[in-house]
C-alpha cells in the first residue's frame, strides 16, 4: 500500500512539474514573439516593455568586425524608434527554449525579406512573472 501511494504521489508531482515547465516555455515563447512583433512594427515603446532593464546585444565578429560589440537596452531601443533597425515583418522560430527557474534560454531564428538571423536569446523572469528578455546573441546566416 505504501509503495502503490508513493509511487501515485511521484506520479502527480512528475506530472505537474512538466506541466509547469511546459507552461513557463509557452511563456518564453509568447515573450520572444511579443518582442519580435514590436520590432517588426517599429514599436519602441512595446520593446522597451519587454526587456529587462540589463538587456544588450552582444555581437560577435557582425557586419565584418573582428571584435565583440555590445549595444544596451537604450541604445537598441532608439534605434527602433528613429526605425535604424526594425520595420520589417519576419518568420521567427522559437526553438531549445530551456527553462532554469527564473531563468531560460532560446535559439531563435528571424527570417525577413532582407536578412535572416540565429540569435541565442536569454530571459528572467521578473518578480511579477513576466519574462523579460536579457540578452540576444545573433549571426547572420
């Protein structure tokens, strides 16, 4: 008896321990394409929103540089606004979305009519609950 109760306790809590994960990776996913729509229809004020106050780009070895480059949140969010970057729908793909608490992870591909690019994108979820992106990591294919 207490092994069939043991074993039906482990099935509930392995259950709704995937369903939560499952849960929160929908979130992450809905987070990324909230970010990408606002991107797409130039919405600085929608992007501002949806990152984290230490988000940045981090560019390894883009636009033929030799070096790494890191552009902050401020700086990424003007260059929506004066529609620098931006303005363009795309495809995106959400994939490998891994969740760590408060903390995921995605490989996400933007594919628009002009470039197409791979970014390792990372999020934290705020003491709200809501996920906020932190990082983007991008190459272009």
């Amino acid at each position: 008896m207490k092994k069939t109760l043991l074993a039906g306790m482990l099935a509930i809590f392995t259950a709704s321990t995937a369903l939560s994960q499952n849960t929160e990776e929908k979130a992450v996913k809905l987070a990324i394409s909230n970010f990408a729509k606002a991107a797409d229809n130039s919405d600085a004020s929608a992007i501002a929103e949806l990152l984290d106050e230490n988000f940045r780009i981090v560019m390894n070895q883009l636009f033929g540089s030799k070096e790494v480059s890191i552009m902050p949140k401020a700086v990424y969010v003007e260059k929506i606004k004066t529609k620098e970057f931006g303005g363009e729908p795309r495809k995106v793909t959400v994939e490998n979305v891994m969740v760590n608490g408060n903390t995921a992870s995605a490989r996400v591909t933007y594919a628009g009519a002009k470039m197409t690019f791979v970014s390792l994108t990372t999020l934290v979820k705020n003491a709200d609950g809501q996920w906020k992106l932190v990082s983007e990591m991008p190459v272009i294919k």
